[in-house]
C-alpha cells in the first residue's frame, strides 16, 4: 500500500509540470496586452513632456521678443528733456555716413509686397529677409546718459563729458547732444577712453553747461525675420544700422519666430489717438505714427507633431505645414515721444 500511494503521488507532481499551448497562448497575448500599455504609457507622457516643454519656450521667447521690440519702439524719437515735434534736429554728415538716421522718420515700416520687395524699398543692409514678413526701423535716444562738462567755444569745438566715461564711449559710436530745443546726432571720431573729449565733424550749434545739455548714446536698430544660416530656422534678427555689417551685425535674437506682421496707428487729427491701423505701404506720413501693433508668429524648435497653420499676411492667408506647435502674440505699443 506504501508503494502504490508513492507512486500516485509522483504521478501528480509529474502531470502538474509545464503549460498547455492555450495557457501559452494566454499568458503570451496578456504579456504584450501589458507592454503595449505600458510602452502606450510612456509614448504619450514623452510627447506629452515635449509639447509642454515646447510649448513654454515657445511662450518665453515671444515674450523676450516682444519685450525687446517693444522696448525700442516705445522709446523711439527720444532726444532728451524735449519732444522731437519741438526740437531742432540735426544729423551730422561723417564717414561712414549715418543715412538711417533721419530724424523725420525716426520710426520706419517696410511691407513685403512680393518675392524680395518691400514698399518703401529695405536698407540695402537689412538683407536675406524672409517673404511675406515685415520689417522695423526705430531710432532714438539709448539708455545711457551723461550731461556736458565743459562750454562749447563754438559749433566745431569738442564735446567735453566726465573723465569717467560713464557710458563707455568708443570711437565710431553714434551719440546725441540735446539742450531740450536742439539737437545733434553725429559719430564720434576720436577714442575718447578717459579723456572725456568727443571730437565730431561740426554741430549745428555751440551747447552750454547752461542749458541742461544732455549727452546720450544713441541708436537705430532693424528688426526682421531671417532663417538662422545654423539651424535654418526662422529667427528675429537684429541689425545696429550704426555699425558697419559683418561679424554678429546683424545678431539672431531668438529663433523660432517664423512671421511678424505690423500695423500703424496713424493720427490724423494731432490728438495722440490713432484713428486707423494701417500696413506700412499705406501710411503717407510717417510722422503721424503713434503706435505699431505687433503680431509674432511663434513655432516650437522640434517638430512635436502639430497640425498645419494658417496665418494673416496683409490680408492675405499662408499656409504653414504641419510639424512644428503654432501660436500667435499679439501687442500694441504707444511711442512716447508722439504721444506727449
């Protein structure tokens, strides 16, 4: 009896060894059933991660471009204590010639009206700008200010400033010398390091310490849409029209910027509101511009795979292709100095 309770146990545990082909079967399809999922799982956290993190870049650059643009613009035509309606203005002829600086327009628009064309006609520095996109001059007074040290004998005598250079003055900067009723743009000559002497080609009139004579770096600056010759992708550039091109003139201020669109505020009754939003083709008179309206057109760097875009030109509709996440900002700026 021993040996034949022996026996059917070991036939037991011999007949519970090993898988049925359907209990294979099984367990194989739950096992892929489970790693589908899981690798589902992590495809969409991923994607999910890379829009997001897309997404907010995108979002942090459009608004350091349109800080930076907007910065420029509202501070456009600034000469010192006094309006540029009100002040006598005068643009120093030197070498190189400073042809960007015409105090008349110190604000001004350029609209793509076909492949390379733009009405008014581009600097010929601002080059390789994308169709379909505008472009931006602004002109104006910069950030840094010194006042006048010393009594100008004359209208050619040198610009005396504190031995201390607190602007940095560099020989070929571009500075502005205002008294609140006139003013002169005209470029340094001399490296004037610590000696607090600027030598230019001539004023238009001799300035005073008297007559709360600002002296001021001053700036004109281009802004336009141009594909990185890196990446290739669309990026705001940004050309110093003080400066001979060439080097990081003009510089890539942020990449993935892929159109701007800009609108005028004319005021046509002299009361600082603008009565109409005008393309820069159709503004008859810059000196009426009181505010610009700004539309960027942000792209993702990565294709994160966003659907196809549609976007404003003039009026017109462009189509973009689907890779890259879209969006639109949009700001209005005031210029100041017109608004005074």
């Amino acid at each position: 009896m021993k040996s034949t309770k022996s026996g059917k146990a070991m036939q037991l545990r011999q007949g519970q060894q090993g898988l049925t082909l359907v209990e294979l079967m099984i367990a194989m399809t739950l096992g892929i059933i489970l790693t589908y999922g899981i690798t589902e799982i992590y495809i969409n956290s991923k994607q999910t991660y890379r829009t997001q993190d897309g997404l907010s870049r995108m979002q942090e650059s459009a608004r350091f471009a349109l800080d930076f643009i907007s910065r420029d613009i509202r501070s456009t035509g600034f000469v010192g204590c006094g309006n540029l309606s009100d002040v006598t203005a005068n643009v120093v002829t030197t070498t190189p010639a400073l042809g960007i600086y015409d105090l008349s327009n110190v604000l001004l628009g350029y609209q793509n009206t076909g492949t390379q064309n733009w009405s008014p006609t581009l600097p010929a520095a601002v080059t390789n700008a994308v169709d379909d996109t505008d472009v931006i001059t602004t002109t104006g007074a910069g950030r840094c200010t010194t006042v006048l040290t010393g009594d100008m004998a004359d209208s050619s005598a040198n610009v005396t400033i504190a031995t201390t250079n607190a602007c940095g003055f560099q020989q070929n900067d571009v500075v502005l010398i205002s008294n609140c009723s006139t003013a002169d743009v005209f470029r340094i000559t001399n490296d004037p390091g610590s000696s607090g002497t600027l030598v230019h080609g001539g004023l238009a009139t001799a300035y005073t310490t008297t007559t709360a004579t600002e002296v001021m770096s001053y700036t004109s600056n281009s802004y336009y849409i141009r594909n990185d010759a890196t990446s290739g992708l669309p990026s705001l550039y940004v050309l110093d029209n003080s400066q001979a091109t060439g080097g990081n003139n003009p510089i890539a201020l942020i990449e993935g910027v892929e159109n701007m669109q800009l609108q005028y505020g004319v005021d046509t009754n002299n009361d600082g509101v603008p009565e109409q939003y005008s393309d820069a083709n159709s503004v008859a008179d810059w000196t009426q511009v009181v505010a610009v309206r700004i539309t960027l057109l942000m792209r993702t760097i990565e294709n994160v795979d966003g659907p196809a875009y549609t976007f404003n030109v003039g009026g017109t509709n462009k189509q973009y292709a689907a890779g890259p996440l879209r969006k639109e900002f949009v700001t209005t700026v005031q210029i100041r100095n017109r608004g005074l």
